[in-house]
C-alpha cells in the first residue's frame, strides 16, 4: 500500500486509533494502538516491546527458566501493506506487525520472520505454497449470565443457519471487506460450532489472513453480543474445534500447481508424496507447533473426524494427511493436501514453518509415503496400523515437545534458541494447566484465543 493512499483511508473512515498486531509463539494475537498522527513515525522506527512479551505462556507468565528477561528491547513494526479499516468497528484501523530489533534487523524470536525465512527457501527453488487455514469455533450466547453454546442442533442443521445468521451475515460481510474470500459456511457437529472454509492465498498472505480472520470472528460476535471460542475441545460431550489447513505448492514463474499430475494416482504428482511424506515422518515435532496447547491433545481420539493414527489417503477425512480431490474441470487449481491435526490454537506463522520444516525435508530426502489408507485407520487392527508404520499420535503436549526436543532437523532450521524458548514457554504452559484444579483448563482457554 502506498503512503497517500494509506493516509486517505485514514481520513476517509475516520480513524482514531491504528492496531499493530503481531502473533507471539503462544499462538495470542496482541499488539499496541496509537494515533494515525504518529503514523509516519512508528512506520519508521517501531513500537516498543520487551524481549520478555514474546516468552510468556497464553497466562501471561513469565518462566524464570526463559532466556529472555524483562532486560532489553524489540520493536513491533508494522507491516504498511496489511493496513485494513475494521468495518466490524469504527475508529479502528489495524496493521500485521513483524518484530525487529531495535537495530532494524528480524528478531530471532519472530514468527513471521521465521515462516519468511521458509517462503524464501521456496523461492530459490522456484517454487510458491499457497495454503488456507480452515477454522471451526463455537459461538455463545448469554443466557441469564452464563455463556452457553448458541444452538444444540445437527451437523449441517438449516435450523442452526438460521439461529445464527444476525451473526453469520455481518461476519461474511466484515470479512469480505478485508479481502478474505468466503468459499462455504455451515453448522458443524459440536454444539453450536460453525465452520467457514476461505480461499487459499499465496505465502505471507495465507497465514496473516488467518490472523485477520480470528480477528474478525472474535470482534463481530462481541460487537453483536455473542462470544466465540476457538478452544480446540471446549466440551467433551461435544466436537472439537479443528483448524485444518490445505497447502499446496505452485511454480512461481508458470503459477502451476506442482503437487497436481493428471496421470498419477488420485492426481497426486510425486512431489507432493515426498512433502508428505516428509510431514509424517517429522510428525510428532510438527504437532508441537500445529496443536500447541494441552487442550488440543482431546480432539485426537478415534472415529472422531479429526485423525489419530499417522497415515495418507485419498478423500480420507481420517487420515493425517488427505490427498483432497480436485473439482472437475478444475483439478489442477484445486487438487491440495490437507493436514487435519491442527487447530486454531496454533501460531499460523509457526504451523505453515513447522509443515514446510518438515515437508521440504521430504523432498530433499526423496521420501515415500507408503501406501495410501483406504479406511478409516481405527477400522484396522493393531497388527494391521503396525504392519504399515501408521504410529498412534502423541498422546499428550509433553510428548509432542519431547519429540521437537529431539529433532535435529528442527533444531538446525528452526534454530536452537528459539527452540529451546518455545520449549521453556510451553511446559511452564503444561505446569500451569496441571496445577490448576480439575475441569479449570476449560476456563483458562474457553475464551483466550
């Protein structure tokens, strides 16, 4: 976005306080607002941020452990081109930040640097990810002081279409007016949870849309006195809330789809089996980014539409990773992979770095996926999932963290500090949660992301 025209925004919807939003590795969007009269000046230098804020748990706490204290300081810049005016609420403008050092240079600790650095490494390959985050949440209602799911009705329920649409509408709206093209919209299983799918965008555009979108789903339920809960199982009499993301790679010169052949078996091109193969093999580490809370780790059970076993498929919405057939007539723009353990807990700039980490990692490699599964995994017996290495997942945070703990790849691309940092944050995290009486993890995350 060019200067003038950013400036005649701010006149022309009356502006009076400018957001500069950045994602830290708790998967929390936060930021700082200032005056549009100030624009010129934190566009060049910054706000600043201690090094400390992007070590803390989603409590706000700061383990003693983490290697950044409250001594020295980052700065929250933001990125002109993400500029959009908030229609879900007037006066608000808000601008996608990176964190710098005070120096100018990427801060070790920013994801989005990260996910840049990633994008990069595509590049020199000739190569573009285009991705799309596909969110479920749960909207509530106040009924006589408490928060309650909005309706107790069927998958795909007409009638919960209708109890929500003084919602659903103006969201659609809002979202549409950001850029963010709605593809679907519909009830899914759990109580009162929804699901809008959106259309995939190419590489930084594709995980800060995901950040625009929360942040739209959250501010116009407020603005229209609902609540939203991306919590991944917020109830355990009901569905979880899963944030699936579908990926793909494209030419950067031809805008080809590569992980598309024609001729190959569900149209799957050998590429596209060599970064999933990469994805599973490094599985337990990409779970330590894709579902990072000890909440998410209740989503995993079988039968359950949200995969436990490690496994590939074709249409196989029970498997890790689903080869999604394309439309027809539209195979190469819309044959892509779905990862299905990932909710919308996670970092979407350090989830898309975890999936690429891990998926080029396939390719270097020249991995194999094995061989597809054609049923649900939990319809296997265990001497069958075994047989075909299709390991259960981790069963809880701790073991996904251990396993990132061990991974050298993700030591070496990731970079040991950060590692050992995210490390820190989340079992302070997990140490938090199990001090915490029983059923009090529901509170500490229903409404935090």
């Amino acid at each position: 976005m060019q200067r003038d025209l950013l400036e005649k925004q701010l006149r022309e919807y009356n502006v009076e306080l400018v957001r500069a939003i950045y994602v830290g590795p708790d998967g929390i969007a936060r930021g700082k607002a200032f005056l549009p009269g100030s624009i010129d000046d934190v566009l060049a230098h910054g706000l600043g941020l201690t090094q400390a804020q992007a070590s803390v748990t989603v409590f706000d706490h700061l383990p003693p452990e983490s290697q950044f204290q409250p001594v020295g300081e980052v700065r929250i810049c933001p990125d002109i081109n993400t500029f959009q005016v908030l229609p879900y609420l007037p006066g608000h403008a808000r601008m996608i930040s990176n964190l710098n050092t005070i120096q100018g240079d990427p801060w070790e600790l920013c994801p989005r640097h990260l996910l840049q650095t990633f994008l990069d490494r595509l590049s020199e390959r000739g190569l573009v990810l285009r991705a799309a985050f596909e969110n479920e949440f749960t909207i509530y209602r106040n009924v006589n002081g408490n928060w309650e799911p909005l309706d107790q009705t069927n998958c795909f329920s007409s009638a919960a279409m209708d109890m929500a649409s003084p919602y659903i509408l103006p969201m659609l709206s809002a979202l549409e007016q950001q850029g963010v093209q709605v593809e679907k919209y519909y009830p899914e299983a759990g109580h009162g949870q929804h699901e809008i799918p959106i259309r995939h965008q190419a590489g930084m555009l594709s995980a800060d849309q995901q950040v625009i979108f929360k942040e739209t789903v959250r501010g116009v339920a407020l603005a229209n006195d609902f609540r939203i809960s991306f919590m991944p199982k917020a109830s355990p009499d009901s569905a979880g809330n899963g944030c699936h993301i579908h990926f793909s790679l494209w030419d950067k010169e031809s805008e080809q789809n590569l992980f598309y052949d024609p001729n190959a078996a569900f149209g799957l091109s050998e590429l596209a089996l060599q970064f999933t193969a990469g994805v599973l093999n490094h599985l337990p580490a990409v779970m330590a980014f894709t579902a990072p809370t000890t909440n998410s780790y209740s989503r995993f059970v079988e039968r359950c539409w949200s995969s436990c076993y490690a496994s590939w498929g074709p249409d196989n919405r029970e498997a890790t990773l689903r080869a999604a057939s394309g439309f027809l007539g539209q195979e190469s723009a819309t044959v892509n992979v779905e990862f299905k353990p990932s909710d919308p807990t996670c970092n979407p700039y350090l989830a898309l770095s975890a999936l690429l980490c891990a998926g080029l990692d396939g390719i270097d490699q020249g991995a194999s996926p094995g061989e597809p599964v054609m049923t649900d995994p939990a319809l296997l017996s265990e001497a069958e999932r075994e047989s075909r290495g299709m390991r259960r997942y981790p069963s809880d945070l701790s073991v996904s963290l251990s396993a990132l703990e061990a991974d050298s790849l993700f030591q070496r691309q990731f970079g040991e500090s950060r590692i050992q940092d995210y490390l820190t944050m989340k079992r302070a995290e997990i140490e938090m949660i199990n001090s915490l009486e029983h059923a009090a993890e529901q509170t500490a995350y229903l409404f935090r992301f």
